[in-house]
C-alpha cells in the first residue's frame, strides 16, 4: 500500500507537470493549434507592446530610472511592465546595445509562466473544494477561451496582475481555513499591494480586479456561516486596502509626472485621461470620435457587448449571448430545486437554513458567478467611453475571471444533478 501510494503521487506529480506544460505552450505560441482566429493571436495589441519596448531601448540607454522609471510615451500609469521588462532585458541581455534585439520571446514566457503558476492555484483550489470534474472543466475550456489567449503573453497587458488580488486572497483564505484563524492585517495588506501592483501596470479594468478580490470571501463566508456582520467587516477591509492601493498608485503616478512636468500639469493630465476614459465628463480637447463614443447610450452599449460586435467569441464559436444562459439558466434551476430542499427539510424538522456542507459550497460557487458578472458590468458602466471605443481590447474583461468561474458552477451543478440522479436510481432499485 505504501508503494501504491507513493507511485500515485509521483502519476499526479508527472500529470500536473504535463497539464501545465500543455497549457504554457498553448498561451506562449499556439503549439497544438487551438486557436481559430490568428490574425488576433499573432497581432493583438502589439501597438501596445511597442511602449514597453521603446521603455526597454531607453533603459538600455539611460538607465530603468529615465523618466522617473516610467516610459517613454505612454505616461498614463506608473509603468511597473516597463520597469519589469526592462530588468528582465539587464538579465537576459546584460550587454546588448540600442540596436539588439529585445528578447521579447523571454518576457512573454515570464507572462505565460506567472499567468499558469496562478491559473493552477485556482485549479488547485477548485479540486480541493469540488474534485477532479470541476477543476477538469475548468483547464478544458481555458484552452478554447480566445481572449485569454490573446492578452497572456502580452507585455503591455501583463494579465497576470489582473488575476493575482483574486488569486493572493484565495490563497489566504486556505490558509486561514487551515488553520482556524482570521488575518484581518494580511487581508488588508495584500488587497493594497496587489491592486497597487495592478494598478502600476494600468488603471485599465481595475474595477473589474476589485471585484474579482471580493470573490473568495463571498465564497468563504458562505461555506464556514461567517454570519452578516463578520462578511460585510471583512468585505470592508479588503474592499479599503484595494482603494487605498488604488490612491496610493494614482498618487505615485502623479508624482512621477510632476517631477517631469510639475504638478499642475500632471493633475490636469490626470484629469484628461480620466474623463476621456469614462465619458461622463465631456472636454473641449477631446477628438470628434471620442466624443461620438460618449452619445452611445449606456444600454446599446451592453447590446454591443452582448451581440458580439466585434465578431470574435469569448470561447470557441460563442458569444457573451450564449455564455451568459449557459452559465446562468442551470444557476437559477439549482438555486430553485436548494429553496425547494430548505422548505421540505423545515417542514419536516422546523429548522432553517440547515444546509449540508456540500450543499453550501455549491451554492457559494453559484454565488461567486453571480457577482464575477458584475466586473466586467461595473467597467462598462463606469468606463463607457473606453468600452466604446476600444472593443478590441475590452472583451478581456468577461475571461478575468467569468467565464473561470462560470464554467466551474456550471460543472458543479451538472456533477449534482448526475450524483443525486444516480443516488435517486439506487434507492429505487
């Protein structure tokens, strides 16, 4: 029995090993050819990537510190994937002169490396909680999400950081459960300093990453009856460290600006960029387009979203418009079929809300995609002018992690139905 055991963990070893080579291929290169749109494979954001490279020839130059450490032009954020490339560029080509090439091949595999290490916590997380059939799921249909795979190992995006809050509490929440103990400083720290980080990379989705920080105490409260009180004390604690974090960014960024061009312009720098990304303050500075952008009423703009304008799927062939009832019709069926259980079982015993521990986790899960909705929802509503105008890039929003979460509840639920399916037939027999 010692042996078998012993070879089952090396077997487990060897196929965790080999799922998360797999999947780094697939993110860095497309090796198994599961990618069906390549022109958005090849060239997504690629204008984007050319600012942190033109930070990295500047750095090979100047020193990472010129321009205060941010980039060259694009001064709309503290420029942390500038900086972190730019180091990664010192290691890889300690020697290289302003006309080397950049090895770009390495910094995109730093992303795709950072991006899976936290991908398989979740993993980790979701078979720990609801088994191999979930987390299975799960690893499955991250291979087929397109827009995950676009943004990945692009080193303007840095996608990981949009991941890791969510990723950082999940882990602390684990820890926490393990050893029977509540870290209320450790959750205020880390949601500072990884929104910070996020932050520092761009203000691009940030409330999408708040939202996605919230996810695991949502989770948590629900599975070990936190109770009303001690969910909304902790929400607020992470929910302060994440917006402080957030200043602490957006006040750093300014300083870096007005060492350069002092404050006043770099406040009302600030301010421009702000307003041209939310459009609910209009500028006479601002070009006709992005004025144009601003008259989308709100609602046509969640249609855009919904229909799929801009003609590449979330995942595979489908759209937000067959994701969305996917994810939600069985949502709502197991949400009725639980309050019909809870009636019957207080009928008979005159007891409330005596939801068996199984039962708890699935309906914190279904919670959990509920409210990972409201991410993406919260960024067209409050960014609507960015969401107008640059289609192309912001259905990333939905992947981070929706459609993650969304087809884990999904699994679970379909795992109830066949167990209680298979439970109803043996008893009948």
């Amino acid at each position: 029995m010692r042996i078998e055991g012993k070879t089952r963990k090396i077997l487990l070893a060897v196929l965790i090993l080999g799922a998360f080579l797999f999947l780094a291929e697939h993110l860095f290169c497309d090796r198994w050819g599961l990618q069906q749109y390549d022109f958005m494979w090849s060239k997504w954001q690629l204008d984007s990537e050319e600012w942190v490279v033109d930070k990295i020839i500047d750095a090979r130059i100047n020193g990472i510190g010129n321009y205060n450490g941010m980039m060259v032009e694009y001064q709309q954020q503290i420029g942390f994937a500038g900086m972190l490339f730019s180091a990664v560029d010192k290691l890889a080509a300690p020697h290289a002169s302003f006309t080397d090439p950049i090895p770009k091949d390495v910094m995109c595999g730093l992303n795709v490396v950072i991006f899976s290490v936290l991908f398989f916590i979740l993993l980790y997380w979701l078979y720990r909680e609801f088994g191999f059939w979930t987390a299975g799921i799960v690893y499955a249909t991250l291979l087929f999400t397109n827009w995950t795979g676009y943004s990945t190992r692009n080193i303007y995006w840095v996608t990981w950081t949009m991941i890791l809050p969510m990723i950082v509490l999940l882990i602390l929440m684990m820890w926490e459960e393990r050893h029977s103990r509540m870290k209320n400083g450790w959750l205020f720290l880390l949601s500072c300093l990884t929104i910070f980080l996020r932050s520092a990379c761009g203000y691009e989705f940030i409330s999408c990453v708040m939202v996605a920080l919230e996810l695991p105490l949502i989770y948590y409260a629900i599975k070990q009856a936190w109770g009303w009180r001690m969910y909304l004390k902790r929400a607020f604690i992470a929910g302060a460290g994440a917006m402080i974090g957030f200043a602490g960014a957006l006040f750093v960024n300014l300083a870096l600006m007005a060492g350069l061009r002092g404050w006043k312009d770099a406040v009302d720098y600030m301010v421009f960029i702000s307003a041209r990304r939310t459009g609910y303050v209009t500028l006479n500075s601002f070009d006709s387009d992005v004025l144009k952008a601003f008259d989308v009423p709100l609602l046509d703009v969640f249609k855009m979203y919904w229909m799929g304008d801009w003609d590449v799927p979330l995942f595979g062939n489908w759209h937000l418009s067959f994701l969305i009832p996917l994810f939600f019709v069985p949502a709502v069926v197991m949400l009725v079929l639980m309050l019909i259980q809870e009636k019957n079982r207080r009928e008979i015993t005159g007891l409330r809300f005596r939801m068996e521990p199984d039962e708890r986790k699935t309906f914190g899960l279904i919670l959990v995609m509920i409210v990972s909705l409201l991410g993406p929802v919260s960024w067209l509503v409050l960014a609507k002018g960015h969401a107008v105008h640059h289609p192309h890039i912001d259905y990333v929003i939905f992947c981070l992690p929706f459609t993650m979460i969304g087809f884990a509840s999904t699994a679970q639920i379909i795992k109830c139905w066949v167990e209680q399916a298979v439970k109803y037939a043996k008893e009948k027999k």
